[in-house]
C-alpha cells in the first residue's frame, strides 16, 4: 500500500504514511458506484488513487449540478467538513472512471491534524483549492450568459480528463447547467460554427 500513497501524494511526511497504512482501507469501485449520497451521514474522509469521481448536488426533481471532479492525489474537502462536523451530506460523488480510494475514519484524520504537519497542511490546501473551485462555479452562474457557462464547463471537463474530446451527451450537460437539451444543442451547433468545438457522434472535440 506504501507505493500508491506516495505516488499519489508526496507531500505526506514517511510517518503520516505509516499511519494510513495501518489505519485506513483501500476499496474499488466501479464507473457509475455511488459513494456519497445526499442526507447520509459520512464516517471516512475519501482520497483517490486512481480513477475519477464527480461531485454534484441533486434537487428535489432528481436533476444534478455538477460542481468538480476528484482525481488521484486529491481528497473530498466537503465529505471532510461533513465529517468532522457530524453534518449529513449535502453532495453526491459518483465514480465516472474506475476508482480506487483510500477510506480514511474520522477520528484517525482528526488525531492526524494535531500531530502531523503533512496531513495539516493538505487539509486545509484541500479545502482552499475546493472553495476557489465552488467560487468559479458560482461567477459562471452569476455572472455569465448560458453560452459561455456552456464553453467553461467544456473546458472544466477538458481539464479534469487532460483531453479536447469530451465524451458528453447533450442530455447530460443540459442537466448539469439546468436548462433544456434544445438549448445545449443550439449552442453547440453555434460554437462549432465559430469553430470553438466540433461535434461527433459520440463526443465534443473542444478545438480553442
């Protein structure tokens, strides 16, 4: 368990690794797993190692509001607030690429912020780099008409997969930036005349 610890978050100190090895668990998932549900109570702080996780509110009609990605060497700052404060969960985090985490309980990651630096500083790095996150997130709703909302979640999801093809439907962004597919498509067909995107089959090429 040592080399994927390290591999993945080498800011931890050689001591704090230890302490993950013999205290925490490391689980597989499968795309489309669950493991966070909105209203339940959370009992471990979650790092991944490998794969890739969504991080999304719900509404009450069932539809979902994408807010980040998590990736190997990031940890889920909000399920670590929820915690920590015995708050029931106000997200949903859903394996979108086969994932392997380490599940890490909450009295251990409590007793690691008073006695490993490490550990200390990649809290807090976690919750600051979350909350610039859900700030981005926030001035796109605020601020910016649909078109560009639609062009920066684009570009979130070529960041999150390091690639310009994005395996998209126009059903599942329409439901993301909570409007109509007709509106998505729309502006598709607009950006891939301006040349920003160009649309297959089955995915978004992002060309700018």
């Amino acid at each position: 368990m040592h080399n994927p610890i390290k591999k993945n978050f080498p800011s931890f100190s050689n001591e704090l690794v230890k302490e993950i090895e013999s205290n925490a668990t490391i689980h597989s998932y499968q795309t489309g797993d669950v493991i966070i549900r909105t209203g339940q109570y959370i009992k471990n702080t979650v790092l991944v190692i490998s794969g890739k996780i969504k991080i999304y509110r719900e509404d009450e009609n069932g539809g979902e509001f994408f807010m980040y990605y998590l990736q190997p060497g990031q940890a889920c700052a909000i399920s670590m607030i929820c915690a920590t404060k015995n708050e029931k969960s106000q997200i949903m985090a859903k394996v979108v690429e086969d994932a392997e985490l380490i599940l890490i309980p909450l009295p251990v990651m409590d007793k690691w912020m008073m006695q490993h630096r490490s550990w200390y500083e990649f809290v807090l790095n976690s919750y600051g780099s979350r909350f610039e996150e859900v700030l981005l997130v926030i001035d796109s709703i605020a601020f910016k008409a649909m078109d560009e909302r639609l062009l920066f979640y684009l570009k979130r999801h070529a960041d999150a997969c390091g690639c310009q093809e994005l395996k998209l439907s126009h059903q599942e962004i329409a439901s993301e930036l909570s409007t109509s597919r007709e509106v998505i498509s729309r502006l598709l067909k607009k950006m891939e005349q301006r040349g920003i995107v160009s649309l297959h089959r089955n995915n978004i090429e992002l060309l700018k």
